[in-house]
C-alpha cells in the first residue's frame, strides 16, 4: 500500500536523507521546507518530490500546510518531525529570543504537526511519527540550554504521545542522532569540533542516510510493537 509521508525540513541535510530512504520505500513523499527556496526547488528538480513550504512553529501555518498536503497527495500515514535549528550560546550570552526560537521550531514544530496529522491517523487506525531528537537532548552541550532543553522535551513527547497512539495503530518513535555531517555541524567552529569528533568512539561524523535507515525501519508496515522508543545513532558519543 502506498502511504503519504510527510518531513519536516525534508528538503535539506538529514531530512533529505529521510525523505529519498522513504520514497526508496515506495511512499508518496513530500517535503516540507521553511527558508532556502532556492535549495528546495533544486531538491526537488532531483529527486521528483515534491516541497511545501511553511513555518512549522506556525500553528495555523501548520494546519494549512498539512492540508494542502492532504488535498494534493493524500491522507498523511507518516509524519517526521525533523526541522530545527540552532541558535547556540552560553547561558549568560543567550537572548530570550534564542531561547524561545528553538523551543518553538524545535519542539513546537512536534505539537504543531502531530495537531494536524495525529487525529487522522487515530481515526484510519495506522500511523507513524518519528522525531528527531538529539544526542544533545540526551547527554546535554556546553553552549546548548535552548537546543539541549528542546530536543530533551522532544523525547518525552515521543514517550507521552506512544502511549496515546497505541490503541490506535499510530506508533512514535525518535532517533537521536550524533554529529552528522550537514551544514548545521559544519557551523560549529573548526577546534570545538576537532575536540568533539574526538570524543566519537566510531572516529568520524555520522552522514544524513545512516539516520534515514533508522527512520525508514519505524516506518515500515511491520514495526507495529515498536513505539515509545529511542534509536540513537551517534557513532558510540554517548551510550543511552
Ligand atoms: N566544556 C567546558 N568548557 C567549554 C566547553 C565545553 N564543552 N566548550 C567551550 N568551553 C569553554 C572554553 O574552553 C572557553 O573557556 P576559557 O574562556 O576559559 O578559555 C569558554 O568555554 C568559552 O568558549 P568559546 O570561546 O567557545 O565561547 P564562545 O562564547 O565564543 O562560544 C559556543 C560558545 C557558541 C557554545 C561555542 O563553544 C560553540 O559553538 N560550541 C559548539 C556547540 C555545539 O556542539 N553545537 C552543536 C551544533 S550541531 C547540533 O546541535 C546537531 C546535533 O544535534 C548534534
């Protein structure tokens, strides 16, 4: 059966990989992106799929954009939620805005989107949410109390909302990914990252579709008993 996923930030870095791993998977696929038009208009010259772009800290943004999805693709079955951003800084440099800019992307973009989908899937009696949680949400980052404290919220609301789904057939997951090599790490400056990757037992950053083959294994048809559960993928930087 073919079933419409949708990723968030699907257009770039790790959400590029989701979103090929699960059109590999023979879904209908479409990717959802907030800023570089430019990079999603290329992404989807490549790769067919198709983007839509809206805010997903935008609640009625979210509402809108999930229902155009709706009306051009189809009931939405799978959802990931993997925007986010970071606005890193020390506690003490930190704005009220930085703060309050990744809860809202970050974890916001989680309710805003599980809003709009998760009552359709509870009705067709199957679903599945994945988000994409952090090694930093669970192990924490010097310079990352928004980040950190967002993608930790990120993992208690995978465990919360499991048990909600699970009558239902809708299983949610989370992958906790390392270090990856996207343009997100490639920002983090060169020395703190030498010393970073050092501490990876594996040696090296994690690349997009090592976390793809996680996502795409909670999506298959057959992952029914798995839900509630976190699948970190960081090369052993933190064991959990
Ligand atoms: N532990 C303890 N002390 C640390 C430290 C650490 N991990 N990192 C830095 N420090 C110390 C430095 O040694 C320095 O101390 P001194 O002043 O005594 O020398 C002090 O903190 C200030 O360090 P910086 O010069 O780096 O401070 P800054 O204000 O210029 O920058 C920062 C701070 C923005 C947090 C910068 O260190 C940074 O970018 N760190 C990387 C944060 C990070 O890993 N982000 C991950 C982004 S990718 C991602 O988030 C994806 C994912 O899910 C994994």
């Amino acid at each position: 059966m073919s079933r419409v996923a949708v990723v968030t930030g699907g257009t770039r870095g790790i959400g590029e990989g989701i979103s090929l791993a699960l059109k590999d998977m023979g879904y209908s696929v479409a990717a959802n992106f907030a800023g570089n038009e430019q990079k999603a208009q290329e992404f989807t010259e490549r790769t067919g799929i198709p983007n839509y772009k809206f805010d997903v800290g935008d609640h009625d943004a979210v509402i809108a954009g999930c229902e155009r999805i709706r009306s051009e693709v189809g009931d939405i079955d799978i959802v990931v939620n993997n925007a986010g951003i970071t606005r890193d800084g020390v506690l003490h440099k930190m704005s009220w805005e930085d703060w309050n800019e990744v809860m809202r992307i970050n974890l916001g973009g989680c309710f805003n989107m599980a809003k709009a989908t998760f009552p359709g899937m509870r009705e067709r009696k199957w679903g599945r949410i994945v988000n994409i949680g952090s090694v930093n949400g669970q192990a924490g980052q010097y310079g990352q109390v928004n980040y950190a404290a967002a993608k930790s919220g990120i993992h208690g609301f995978t465990k919360a909302l499991a048990q909600e789904g699970a009558k239902y057939g809708v299983t949610v997951n989370a992958i906790a990914p390392g270090y990856i090599d996207t343009d997100m790490v490639a920002a983090v400056p060169e020395p703190v990252l030498e010393k970073i990757i050092a501490k990876i037992p594996v040696g090296r950053l994690g690349h997009a579709d090592e976390i793809a083959r996680g996502v795409a294994f909670f999506c298959t048809e057959d992952a029914t008993f798995v839900t509630g559960s976190t699948l970190s993928i960081n090369g052993g930087q933190h064991m959990y």
